[in-house]
C-alpha cells in the first residue's frame, strides 16, 4: 500500500490530465474547475483513508473529530470505505448528516437568542428547485471527488500486487483456490 506522500504525488501529478481531459469532454472552464477542485479535495482530504489516522484525517486539522465515528464503524479497505462510487457516496452522506445536524442546532441558538425568521420547509423548497439548474455542477463536482478517491484506490490495489508479486511471483497474480476447491484437489490425489 503506497504511502500518504506517495497518494499526493499521485494525485498531483494526475490533475494536469483530468484537466485537460475535463475541459476537452465539457468544453467549459467552469465545470473543469469544479471537477479538478474536487479531485484535488478528495486526494488530498476526502479520500478513501479517513477511515483510519492517515494524512487525511490529519489534515483535518482541529475538525478531525468529525471523521472518528466513520473510522470506529468501518474496517480500514473495506468496500464502503475503498469501493467504487459506495466510498465517495457513503462520505458525503456522512459528511451531509454531520453538517446537517449541526446546523439545525446552531439554527436552532440563532432563532432563541436573536428571533430572525428561519423556515427550514421553505430552505429545503429552495434547494429542490435550484438543484436541476446547478445539476452539471453537481455532476462535474461528484465526478471530481470520485475521480480522487479512485486513484487512491487503485493505487492501494497496485501497491498490493507488485507487494505479493515481488514475494511470491507470478503465482500471486492467479487467483486464489478456495478451502472447498483445496479439499477437492486432495481428495483427487488421493
């Protein structure tokens, strides 16, 4: 498994190419941008390893404690943290929560202490309606963000086969025989 220096270079070094590849499919800036923002994001801070004390959990900084409770339920390269589209998709809905049930809390103090006006029915209407019209920005950003936590991954799936590879050959490349098609090859010699 590459190291966290190891994931940034990569991450670095790709950018150039999802921006050239961004701008060449959607023909704007702007949704380049976007992407490339997110890529940058998710290889660098919202990528597969929050679930363990990595570089990204680190970086952080003093909102780290956010992430604890994603780290204490799941294992470390497990499908929903590493998995394609379920990872990134299962961050955000974490992060969306998060964010969400803090707000309705400081929403909450802000009504109490200063009585403005806040309709939470009204501000979720608000968001609905507008959500088509920023939909390729959405699309460009979840794309970006994907893009990120993929290279992560496939770097660690790379990393872990040259590993086995260089300790076992070409024999790490097949696939492993199950312990059922094991006892059948030894009843077979017998």
């Amino acid at each position: 498994m590459p190291s966290g220096r190891t994931h940034d270079r990569i991450t670095l070094w790709s950018l150039p190419w999802l921006v050239l590849f961004a701008f060449v499919f959607t023909r704007s800036g702007e949704l380049t941008l976007i992407a490339s923002a997110g890529f940058l994001f998710s290889g660098l801070m919202f990528g597969p390893d929050l679930d363990i004390h990595s570089i990204q959990f680190k970086r952080w900084g003093w909102l780290r404690w956010i992430w604890i409770p994603y780290q204490k339920s799941l294992s470390h390269r497990s499908r929903l943290s590493h998995g394609l589209l379920i990872g990134t998709i299962l961050r955000i809905l974490y992060l969306f929560i998060f964010i969400g049930t803090i707000s309705i809390f400081v929403v909450a103090i802000a009504q109490l202490a200063w009585g403005f006006p806040w309709n939470w029915q009204e501000f979720w209407q608000n968001c609905w309606q507008k959500l088509p019209q920023y939909s390729g920005e959405a699309i460009a950003l979840f794309v970006g963000l994907e893009l990120g936590a993929m290279s992560h991954a496939f770097a660690d799936i790379l990393g872990s086969t040259y590993k086995k590879f260089k300790r076992n050959g070409f024999q790490a490349l097949l696939p492993k025989k199950s312990a059922k098609t094991k006892r059948r090859a030894s009843r077979k010699k017998r």
